[in-house]
C-alpha cells in the first residue's frame, strides 16, 4: 500500500511508522510531513471523503481540528486511503474533559456545512454487518443475542426525542481523541464517524467511556460538562445511547475475533455484562 502511494504520488515511505492501530490504521511519514489514515475497505471510501471534506472546511474557519493535504482519498490494496498533515505531537500536558468539550462546542455552533453529509440515522449498522459476516469468533447463541439486541436498540433510537437541535456531530469524542502539539494548541481528531444528527451523540462518549473502561474520572466528566454549558445526563434518553455505544463500539473486536484470540475472549466478555444488565463492569480496551 505505501508502495502504490510512493508510486502514484512520489511520496518517500522509508521512514514510515505506525502510530495506531484499531479499526483504522495511521502511519507517519516525517519525511513528507504526511499522516497516512488507512480504512479497510473500500465500501468506506464515502465516509473517508465525508471526513476530509468536512476537516478542510472547518480547518479554513481556524477549527482546531486535524487538516487533510489537497490529494484526494484514493482506493489502495482494498483499503481506502487519505493523507493527513503530520502534527509535531507531545505527550504532556494531556488533553482534559475541559478541552474536549470546549472544542465540541464549538464544534456544534457551527454553521450549516456548505457539503452534503450524511444522515446518523443508524449508528448500530456497522456493528450489525459486523456480526453477520463475522461470527467466526463468536457463539452461535452470542451472535444471535447480539442481533436481535441490535434491532431493538435501532427501534430505541428511531424513537428518541433529542432537546438539542440537530446538526454536524463528531462522532467519537472524547479526550483520547484530542492531540497537543509542542506550540500548545490542542486539537480533535479521528473524523471517521462525522455525520448529520443528534449532539447528544457527541455528548454521551465521554460518559460511556468513563464508566465502561475507567480512562476518565468524574473530574473529567464534570469539567467536560462544565466546558460545553449541558448536562447530557439530564435528558431522559441519556442511558439508551450509552447503551447504543456500548454496541457500536463492538464493531472492530468482532471483525478481529476470528483471528485474533483476545479479540473473541472480549466479545464473549462485554456480551455476558449486557446479557445479565451489569452496567458497571470495567471493559478492557483494545490491542494494538
């Protein structure tokens, strides 16, 4: 794949590193100061191109967000590819609730998006797909409990009343998607989810990822909170889209499960706590 982007474009790659590895996969390129995002699949090529186009508009408004190169999202060895500036990252000080919801705030008074974007009208369809073409690492019985979880959560979100108006939605925010760089801005990254809906979406993940894997404490949240002016706990539809994340989330474990043994093992894990209505229980984050 970065054969055919040195190919293609001249890029040198002999300095390529990756720097994550999940349900996507980012290499750097310091030589070109390039950031190359790679999606498997090239059924995501109209999301990737949804995320280069919104981060170009709003990197022209001085949003502080990641900023796409001007070459275009490119199908590569079955995978969809988009090129990215390489930011000058630095570890400390980390990124804080108070930042996050800072920047979504200002994400979510934005004007209206001078480019077509795609509704959120089903956020479970990827992880549906998921279970239906990669049960290779799951129970029969696991499986089948997961879809017709699925189908009911879909028909819980179908009826939701969101109080906030509708509009542009990150997706996935949360701190661990917040970059500093060594100037000291701090940026959101990881638009793969952008879309059209509901802001309480964006609202919920901190909560989510709080409670299910620990990386935030109330501090966080409470200052996340503070920073954005709402409290999405406040709304009656607060715990039916933590529970819809904790589905959604499952997406990139179940595709890795048939390979990947510590894959299966979570799968098997996360779906006993949602069987028996255990809404504590500390989930374990990925493997890179």
């Amino acid at each position: 794949m970065l054969a055919e982007l040195h190919a293609r474009h001249g890029l040198s790659v002999e300095d390529a590193r990756v720097v994550h590895q999940h349900s996507n996969t980012a290499v750097a390129l310091p030589a070109e100061g390039l950031l190359v995002r790679i999606a498997g699949g090239t059924g995501k090529k109209a999301a990737v191109q949804a995320s280069v186009r919104v981060c170009r508009w709003l990197a022209g408004r001085d949003f502080p967000c990641v900023e796409p190169v001007q070459i275009e999202p490119l199908d590569a060895g079955g995978a969809v590819v988009s090129l990215w500036k390489l930011l000058d990252v630095v570890d400390e000080p980390r990124p804080t609730g108070a930042d996050l919801g800072s920047i979504v705030r200002q994400l979510h008074a934005q004007p209206v998006l001078p480019v077509a974007l795609a509704p959120l009208n089903d956020p479970l369809h990827s992880v549906s797909v998921a279970v239906r073409e990669g049960t290779g690492g799951m129970s029969r019985t696991d499986a089948d409990w997961l879809q017709d979880r699925i189908e009911h959560m879909r028909a819980v979100w179908a009826g939701l009343k969101a109080v906030l108006p509708q509009g542009l939605v990150h997706g996935d925010a949360h701190p661990g998607n917040l970059i500093r760089t060594r100037e000291g801005r701090v940026v959101l990254g990881d638009w793969d989810h952008v879309a059209y809906g509901p802001r309480e979406w964006d609202l919920v993940q901190i909560h989510y990822m709080a409670r299910r894997f620990r990386r935030y404490d109330g501090d966080d949240v409470q200052v996340f909170t503070d920073a954005y002016g709402w409290d999405v706990t406040t709304w009656q539809g607060c715990e039916d889209l933590i529970a819809i994340r904790e589905l959604s989330g499952l997406s990139p474990y179940i595709r890795r499960a048939a390979h990947e043994s510590w894959a299966a093992e979570e799968i098997a894990y996360r779906v006993s706590c949602l069987r028996s209505g255990d809404r504590t229980t500390t989930w374990n984050s990925p493997r890179t």
